[in-house]
C-alpha cells in the first residue's frame, strides 16, 4: 500500500470532522432562527385600534431587551407602503445546514456503504443499491410532501400532521427493513431535513420574493404568499426536535439496533412534537401540561419498554480460560477495527478511540464491550465479521463472572 493510499481514510476522518462541526453551527444558526420566529410570531401584540402603528399596517410588536439593549420588533399585516434599503434574507442558514448534511451524509455512510449502511442480517444489499434507497427515500418524500400541503388535505393542519407523521413512520419502517438500523434512523433525519430546506427553497423564499418584487413594482402584494410561507414555517417548527434526536441518535445503540427500532423513533418522534406544541402554545400564553406530560410518558414507555433483560446469574467458570477465549475473539471479531492502526477499509483510526489488542485494554473496556456486543448487539458494526451468538454468548458469562 503506497503512502497516498494509506492516508485516504484518514483524510476522510478529517473531512468528516470538519464538516460535522460545520453541520452542527449551520444547524443552531437554522434551529435557532425558526424557534426564534415563531417566538415572535406567537408573543407578538396588535397594536391598539386607531394607534400611529395601527395606521401603518402593523399587526403586531413586541418590547424585549437582550445584551443591554431594547428591542422593537414590528409585524405588518402584508408588508410595509415602502420597501425597506436593507433587507435580510433567512435563506443560508437552513441552505448550509442542509449542504453540510447531505455532504456529511456522503462522507460517513455513501463512502463506506457496506460498513455504515448493509446490514446482512436484514437485508444483503451491494453498496449501490443501499445508496440508491437512501437518495431515493430524499426525493420521493420531499415530493410526497409537497403534493400533500398543495392538496385539500393541507387546508386542515391537525389531520395533515397526523398523515405526514404516519408516512415518516412508515419511511421509518420501510428502511429498518432494508438497511441497518443506524443507518436508516439518519436516512428518516435526513428525508426530514430534507423537507424542510425544500419548504425554504421552494416555497418560503420564492413566496418572499414575489412580494418584494410586487412592492418593488408598485403593487399591493398577495398576502396569500405570507399565509403559504408561515404554514409551512410552522411545519419545520415541528420537525426540529425529532431530526435533533435523529442527528444524535448515531451515539445511541439501543434505539437503532432494535427489533422493532421503527416504532422506538416514531415513540420519540412523537414525544418531541408534544413538547414542542408545548412551547408553542406557551409563547401565545397558554400552558397546557398535558403535552410534555405525554412527551415524559412516551420517553418513559420506550426506556421500559427498550430495557435489556437482566442476565443470567453466571456459572463459576476458570478466569484465565474465559480471558483466553475472549481474546481470542476479540482478536477475531474486533481487532479489525479496533486497533492502532485499523485494517478495515474506511476507518483511519479505532472507533471511539477504543483499543482492543491487549488483554488489559479488553479488561478495561469490558463494560462496553458487553453493552455494545452482548446487550445490544451493536458492534461488531453491521456484523462485518460474522461475530456468532454463541461468541457473544462467551463474552456474556466473561463480563457476568467479573470480567477477569
């Protein structure tokens, strides 16, 4: 292996880092200016009847003070008599978070398909065809969605949620069917990500911009382009706490490596609207306990109902036979990934930075081990090398005797 050869999955490692970081900044920069909107939207108060601000076309405005200054925003019914010199665009933010997403996605999973998204034990699937589900997912959710909002069925808020929700689960279903359960969890983040920066692209923005253009022109705008824009706003504003769980749920085996991992992330799903439709109600000075109460119970429910049975009290068994032949698995089974210098394709350095060649590191790291092996049946990642149950089964009566 020539040296340029050699350094390609660690220039990937780099390159993951560096766009990761980049996803998570662009990502609060976006979050935060929608929770931040519809705040406002939600806490702002009409002027009173017969007011300067009334005679203006304002709707509504708010005092607040941040940072040692005062703040006035103001909201107009349609827009303003005369356009504003400067005016900001909310566009990049939910544009470079989508970006470094889809960027990110490539690097992590597209690059290394058979290792980050075939799981063979649920479906034996090449390279291409695990990503060519996954873009697929993309586009014929986004245009699924978009077909619902422009039919009958968007004029009605509750019901559409409740189908769009029932859809996401049942994307959710399909791909727990076809690729790994980590996998298939960031494609459901991404199918909603996805949704959401086409609701700017294609609808918010272009909304904005006719009703620049007719202010511009010196027409009245149609303020049916304002009602279609907060509409969909609102929608994103739902989505955000699911695909936060989503974007962290990579560290979290024991939601994605489950039998029934589709209905785990619909649970969750569930939970993060109910407490957002919380907050949102809050901002318009309603509290209703029930929705995170029943956010509280959901994440409770799945805790329980995820729970790894307890295990069996151990047999006495010789320690230094169980440590031979945990190492000698290990050694099989792990090392691959798990080393100073990993011979896996795709992985420059050890997971996690978890080093298993010598029987002290195995020691040391025997409660994870058993966590990511034995309970949730996690690593070996996507099972690359055929760990069998009766292994793990040694590696539980290793860790339940004391690991020694």
């Amino acid at each position: 292996m020539d040296s340029f050869t050699y350094l390609i999955p660690y220039g990937l490692e780099w390159l993951n880092l560096i766009v990761r970081w980049l996803h998570v900044i662009t990502g609060i920069a976006w979050i935060g200016a929608s929770f931040y909107f519809v705040w406002l939207d939600n806490s702002i108060r009409p002027p009173a009847s017969g007011s300067e601000l009334a005679k203006k076309g304002v709707s509504g405005e708010l005092w607040a003070v941040h940072g040692g200054g005062f703040y006035n925003p103001q909201k107009y019914l349609v827009a303003p008599a005369e356009l504003p010199k400067d005016l900001h665009w909310f566009k990049w933010e939910a544009y470079s978070t989508w970006l470094s997403g889809i960027a990110l996605l490539t690097i992590a999973y597209y690059f290394n398909a058979q290792a980050m998204m075939v799981d063979k034990s649920v479906a034996d699937l090449s390279s291409l065809q695990a990503v060519g589900i996954g873009i697929a997912t993309l586009v014929v959710g986004w245009t699924v969605y978009d077909l619902l909002c422009r039919s009958p069925l968007g004029k009605h808020d509750f019901w559409f949620g409740v189908v769009v929700f029932v859809l996401i689960v049942a994307a959710a279903y399909g791909l727990t069917h076809v690729l790994s359960g980590r996998a298939a969890y960031i494609h459901v983040g991404a199918l909603i990500g996805t949704i959401m920066v086409g609701n700017v692209l294609m609808l918010i923005i272009p909304g904005q911009r006719k009703m620049v253009e007719a202010m511009s022109a010196g027409r009245l705008p149609d303020p049916v382009h304002g009602q279609k824009a907060k509409q969909r706003s609102v929608h994103n504003n739902y989505f955000t706490l699911p695909v936060l769980f989503i974007m962290i749920s990579n560290h979290y085996a024991m939601t994605y490596q489950n039998a029934r991992a589709w209905l785990v992330l619909a649970f969750i799903m569930a939970a993060g609207v109910s407490i957002r439709h919380f907050f949102n109600l809050r901002h318009k000075g309603r509290v209703e306990w029930r929705y995170p109460l029943l956010g509280v119970a959901l994440l409770l429910a799945v805790a329980v109902a995820i729970a790894p049975p307890r295990p069996p009290v151990a047999v006495a068994a010789d320690p230094v036979a169980q440590m031979q032949t945990v190492t000698a698995i290990v050694a099989q089974r792990c090392v691959s990934c798990h080393a100073a210098q990993p011979t896996q394709p795709g992985f420059a350095t050890a997971p996690a930075g978890v080093v298993l060649e010598q029987p002290e590191q195995i020691r040391q790291n025997a409660e994870r081990i058993y966590k990511q092996v034995v309970q949730l049946k996690a690593m070996p990642l996507a099972n690359l090398t055929n760990m069998t149950d009766a292994e793990r089964a040694q590696i539980a009566r290793w860790f339940e005797a004391g690991a020694k």
